[in-house]
C-alpha cells in the first residue's frame, strides 16, 4: 500500500545524481518542518543513486532543535494526474544526530534501515515526488537503531515541563527527584519524589513504576503507585491515583504494534549516567 498523496520533490525529471536528490530533500525537510524546528541548515545528506533505486542516503541532523510545542504544516503535492511511476527502493538508510535537540534535551541517535521501498512519481503538472510505500511480509524492513540522553538532563526537562503542566493548575512545583535503577537488560525501575505548592498548602508526592521487556516482545508495567504523606493532598490525587495505578500490569506486544514487514526482534535499556535505548528489526 502506498501513501494517499505523493510527497513533492520539485521539477521533473526527476534526480539522476545523488547530490540531486540530497538538494531536493533538504528542500521537502525545510518545507515539511514547523516553526519548532530550528537549525535545519545545520542538516547534511548525502546520497548515491543506482538505477531507479537510493542505494545510500545518510542522514546527519546534529545541531537540529525540536521544539516541545509545534504544528508542521507538512509537505504534500496532488498532480491532476500521473504520468509515470516506477518502483524504486532505499537499499540503505542511515540516521545520525551526535546530537539534536528535542524539548531543550540533547539526544544522541544512531539508526540504520535497509529495504525501504517508494514509488517514484511524475504528474502532468511537470513535477516530480515520490509515495514511499508500506513494508509487507514479503518485504520486510531491517535495521537498528541506538538513542542515549544523559540522565541529568531527562531528569531536567522532565522538571520543566511538569512544573509548566502544573502551573497552569495553580500547582507550583518546588522540587523533582528522579530516581531509575536497572533491573537487567529488559527491565527498569522509576521512583519519582515531588513537592508541590498550592496557595497555603504544601505537600511531597512519591510515585513509583517499573517496565520489562520479556523475550517474546512484550512490555509489561507494573508496581505503579502514588502517593503522599499529607492527608489533604492524597486525598486531592484520589482520582489520579486510580487512573494511574490501574496502569499496573499492563501488557503491550510490541512486536503486534508495528505494521506487518517490521519485526522487533531486540530492546534493551541501560541505565547508569546516560539512559541508552537500544532496538533491532529483523
């Protein structure tokens, strides 16, 4: 299956060199991005094209800064008709970041794919673009890919946007504490320790998770409480903590989420002064 609407690379011909193709997509990423995303100049690709197909194309968004808040008016092209098409593929496609910005986080990403089919597109109105195209059974996607942020600096944002989330409650947030403790290479444990403020009244909230990972794919979530010491305050997070705490136990297939062709075949999580997220398809 392929996308509802081509994604528009410019005037026809379509690219026959790979630093082509590179401009061009830097173009569509510039056109595609909100007002969020800063320091898209910052970016670097860099392709090689073989045939109808991207042989490579390597990815560099170092530098690049999402922002928390923010709507990308996209990038879509509608010819009043299409007058070629032909099948092509990114045999190899390779994402670095060392690293980019996501809500004032600094975020190492190293990701590698291969096997990612398109559909290249001409219209009548003389552009260019390309569908990509859904992976299938019969063409799955392969691939790995490494995330790390420093743990200091989770922790950091995290605070921010809670105490902005909170304030616009009334709710000041005076102190976040956040504690992660690995429990082996599929597993982890979260205790969070809070005080918060409102008006006269000023109270500590502790909450804790944890999250596996088992052989077969399956996260599951348990051993989830909030709490507090202050009588008043517990009783105001009596509806939270319901919702919260009927989160326990919870098991998502990972693998049964992902489209057919894209198969999680590893995760691993480590924990130490960077939280370091780490995945495979095969």
């Amino acid at each position: 299956m392929t996308s509802a609407q081509p994604l528009p690379l410019g005037p026809a011909p379509r690219p026959t060199t790979g630093d082509d193709l590179a401009a061009r997509l830097r173009t569509l990423a510039t056109e595609a991005a909100g007002p969020g995303v800063a320091g898209l100049e910052r970016a670097r690709v860099a392709a090689e094209l073989d045939g109808a197909d991207v042989a490579s194309l390597d990815v560099d968004l170092t530098g690049v800064a999402f922002g928390a808040q923010q709507k990308a008016p996209g990038a879509s092209w509608s010819p009043a008709s299409v007058v070629a098409r032909e099948d092509g593929a990114v045999r190899r496609l390779r994402v670095d970041a060392h690293p980019l910005t996501a809500v004032d986080l600094p975020v190492d990403v190293t990701a590698e794919a291969e096997g990612l089919r398109f559909v290249w597109v001409e219209g009548s109105d003389g552009r260019v673009g390309f569908e990509p195209v859904e992976p299938d059974d019969a063409h799955p996607v392969t691939g790995h890919a490494r995330v790390a942020v420093s743990r200091a600096g989770l922790v950091a944002t995290v605070h921010g946007l809670l105490a902005v989330s909170l304030q616009s409650q009334g709710i000041t947030l005076s102190d976040l504490d956040v504690q992660l403790e690995s429990h082996g290479p599929r597993a982890v444990g979260l205790r969070i320790e809070a005080k918060i403020r409102k008006g006269f009244l000023s109270a500590g909230v502790s909450a804790t998770a944890s999250a596996s990972v088992d052989a077969a794919m399956v996260l599951t979530v348990g051993e989830v409480r909030i709490s507090s010491g202050n009588p008043l305050v517990a009783a105001m997070l009596g509806a939270v903590r319901g919702r919260v705490e009927a989160a326990a136990n919870r098991r998502i297939a990972l693998a049964a989420a992902l489209p057919p062709g894209v198969r999680l075949v590893d995760v691993r999580l480590d924990v130490g002064e960077e939280l370091v997220l780490t995945a495979r398809l095969g």
